[in-house]
C-alpha cells in the first residue's frame, strides 16, 4: 500500500467529470482516471480540487464529513498508487511570516552573520559552516526536521565555491540529507562523504577551509535574505527554496532546483 502524501497534490491538471456512482479525472486525451463507487459523485468532485498541495493529509481529510473519510482515504491510496496524488511543491507550504535568525556553526560565516540575528519565534535557524563537517550537518537536520520550524544551510567549506541551501520546511519539499545525496550522486569521489561521517563521528577534527572575504560577505547576504525578508513575502520568490552557489573566483552566483529524495532515510518517513 502507497504512502500518502503528507500535503496531497493532484499530479497535473485535471478536469473532474462526475456522475452519480463515477468520478473521471482528464488531463488531456491521453491522461485520465476513472473511480466509481456508490455515491461517489455527491462529494469526491467538490472535494478533489482541494488536493493542491497547501493542506495537510489530515487538513484535507477533515474537510469532509467523518463517515466520508474512510472512503476518501481509500481514493487517495488509489490515485497515490498510480502517481495521480503526490507531495505538493515545498512552495504551497509557505509560511508567509516574518521569521527570526537563529545562528548554528562557528567561523567567518557565522561572524559575517551575526548582525542579522535575532532571536525570537518563530525562528529560522541557520547552520553556517566552514569546514567539510557532513556529520555536524546531518545531526543539525534531524533536529530541524523535529523542530517544526524552517532551517537553512550555509557553508564556505568548499573553498572554491560556496553554498546557501533551500529554505527547509519540516513538513514539505527536501531536507539537507536529500541536498547532500544530490551532492554526492555528482561528486567524481562519492565515498568521500562516508569518510567524513565517519571521520567526524569517532572524534576527528575537521579543519576549516579559508574563504575570501567578499565571497563570505555575499554568501552572508544571501541567507539573511532567504531567512527572513523572502520568507515573510506573502507569494515566495522562487529563489527562496532553490540552492544558491557562489563561484569564489568570479563572485557569480547561480540557482538550482533541489528534489525531494524519495528513499532520504533522514525525512521521508516524517512527511
């Protein structure tokens, strides 16, 4: 049995075609679903364009009355099974408030950071890092993934390039675990995220990297932006959950799309 989307969204978009005991979903000729049961047509029609990703499974699912739910849950372990429903886009989980900075880490990006915190709640907090630590970074994201609140990501440790993740959600879109995995699935040396754990885990030291000032001070600005002004705007701008990385040499900046891993061992079974 398919597990359901923490924030259910219909796959694309389909026009609902009903009759007393038939629901057909039709996205194009080529697209189409049909459900039938008893009744189905007095309420799944009205209910299904809800499933856009912005509630939660258990928001949606109290939408209807509580004898529907059990049939409704049936639906969506159905359309879930054929790929129908998915896991809404980190965006329709905006929280569009105001967040305080809470700094993590140590190091000329933590100190570049510094005059943009403010504790407070709701926080954002930021790990900053300038050493190649994937321990340190793996055990901050499962307290942020246990927090309830956003976090974020910023590290210089590169040395030739730094980064600004995504602004993580506890409850939508990819973690830092799925962030690394996508690191590691590009790097020529995979094992060598496995040899940092490990290193770091059993008491090793991991020494930090120098970093150029500017790029640290460019790198500074871009989380302030995402942890607080962007992610208080009412429609997020669509850099705020896409991975920002500076070229130190060049000081020029570009943007990527993250994707939720689906085997992360770290968030998966939590969303």
């Amino acid at each position: 049995m398919p597990k359901l989307p923490s924030r259910p969204c219909l796959a694309l978009p389909f026009t609902v075609l009903s009759g007393p005991d038939q629901v057909r979903l039709v996205a194009g000729e080529d697209f189409r679903f049909t459900l039938a049961g008893a009744g189905l047509g007095s309420w799944l029609p009205a209910w299904l364009p809800r499933l856009d990703g912005r509630l939660s499974l258990d928001e949606a699912l109290a939408l209807l009355p509580a004898e529907k739910r059990p049939s409704a849950t049936t639906v969506l372990e159905r359309l879930a099974g054929e790929r129908i429903l998915v896991d809404g886009p980190v965006e329709s989980a905006h929280p569009a408030r105001p967040h305080r900075l809470t700094l993590e880490g140590s190091g000329s990006l933590r100190a570049a950071m510094e005059p943009f915190a403010i504790t407070g709640t709701p926080a954002v907090t930021v790990l900053c890092q300038d050493r190649l630590d994937v321990e340190e970074a793996l055990r901050f994201n499962e307290r942020c993934l246990a927090s309830g609140s956003p976090w974020l990501w910023a590290s210089c440790a590169a040395m030739s390039r730094g980064y600004v993740g995504p602004v993580m959600l506890p409850d939508a879109g990819p973690c830092l675990a799925c962030l690394f995995t996508s690191f590691r699935r590009l790097s020529p040396l995979p094992e060598l995220y496995d040899e940092l754990i490990a290193h770091a885990g059993s008491g090793g030291a991991v020494v930090p990297t120098p970093a150029h000032a500017a790029a640290v001070e460019v790198l500074a600005r871009i989380a302030a932006w995402k942890a607080s002004e962007w992610l208080a705007r009412p429609e997020p701008p669509a850099a705020l959950y896409r991975l920002h990385v500076l070229e130190a040499g060049s000081l020029e900046v570009s943007t990527h799309a993250v994707l939720l891993d689906p085997l992360c061992p770290a968030c998966r079974g939590r969303r």
